[in-house]
C-alpha cells in the first residue's frame, strides 16, 4: 500500500507529460521514446535488469529488492511482501531478444480498476547505440477516469525510463 500512496503523492506534483498519445475516460495511451548510448543488446538486456533499476517509491513493498522480472514467455514482473504475499505487476507474452518484450497487466492502481494493460517495448539500432519506445496502453472502467489517469502513469513512466537510461548507459557497452 506505500507504494500507490507513493503514486498518489506523485499524482499530485507531477505534471502532464508529453507521452500521452490519446486517453479517454474507459482508456488510454502513452509512447516514451528515449535515445540509449549502448547496443541494443545491452539495453535490452538492461531492461530486463528491471528490479535494478525499477524506483522503490513505485513498488507496494517500498524496496526494488523485492521486485523480480523473468524476460521469458509466461514470465512475471511481480513483487515479493516480506511477510508473505505478493502481487503480479504485468506478464511477459512475447520475447524477441535484443528488440522486443511485450508485457500484459495493469500498474499501479489500475490493479484494483476492471482494466487490463499492454505494454510494448521495442528496441531498434541507431547511428549513436540504439532507441527504446515503450507504449503502453490500459483500458476498461477505470472507474471512469481513465484520461485522469493518463498524465499521472505517463510521468511515472517517464521517471522510470530516466531511470533506465542511467543503468543501461552505466552498463558496459561491448
């Protein structure tokens, strides 16, 4: 529960970012696109570091050490409690190494909506290392407020991406 108080508390400070491609009140989309200095074997790999990058303050258990991430087929992005418990962030249902993970599942408090989530991430080879867009789209009730919700998960994805640029360009880049 720190975890969507974390969210909440992030709700109200953050402004709408730019990656909000469209929303309604039963859904919405957002694509972040970021520029990676690193082969696009490494930053997928990085990625699939998930936990080590991934900030404690959007977690249910405070802590990213309580996070595992399997880049396999049927693999889970899920969350350990420390007394017991858990919860299963998002499902990985495709895997093509090196470019693409496509995840399913509901973040944060879309958990608790009638919503489901599909998150596509895509990585491609540039002149300079390489480039990761992620789109996630979420629809279903929402309660309504789907397009209230957009900026709020746009930024939280926008701060976790910054996040993984930092690791995967402190990554060794062979």
């Amino acid at each position: 529960m720190k975890g969507m108080l974390a969210f909440a508390l992030f709700a109200l400070s953050a402004p709408a970012a730019a990656g909000v491609v469209g929303s309604s009140s039963n859904g919405f989309e957002i694509k972040q696109t970021i520029p990676l200095v690193v082969k696009p074997d490494v930053a997928f790999e990085a990625f699939a570091s998930l936990p080590a990058w991934w900030d404690p303050q959007h977690t249910y258990s405070g802590k990213s050490e309580n996070l595992s991430f399997s880049a396999r087929p049927g693999g889970c992005f899920c969350e350990n409690f420390p007394d017991g418990g858990g919860v299963e962030h998002m499902r990985v249902t495709y895997v093509d190494p090196g470019k693409r993970i496509l995840l399913t599942g509901s973040l944060g408090p879309l958990l608790f909506e009638a919503t489901t989530g599909v998150m596509d991430v895509q990585i491609k080879s540039t002149a300079g290392g390489s480039q990761l867009t992620l789109d996630y789209r979420a629809a279903g009730f929402a309660n309504g407020s789907a397009d209230k919700l957009a900026p709020i998960v746009d930024g939280v994805l926008a701060s976790q991406l910054k996040r993984f640029r930092a690791y995967a360009t402190a990554r060794p880049k062979t």
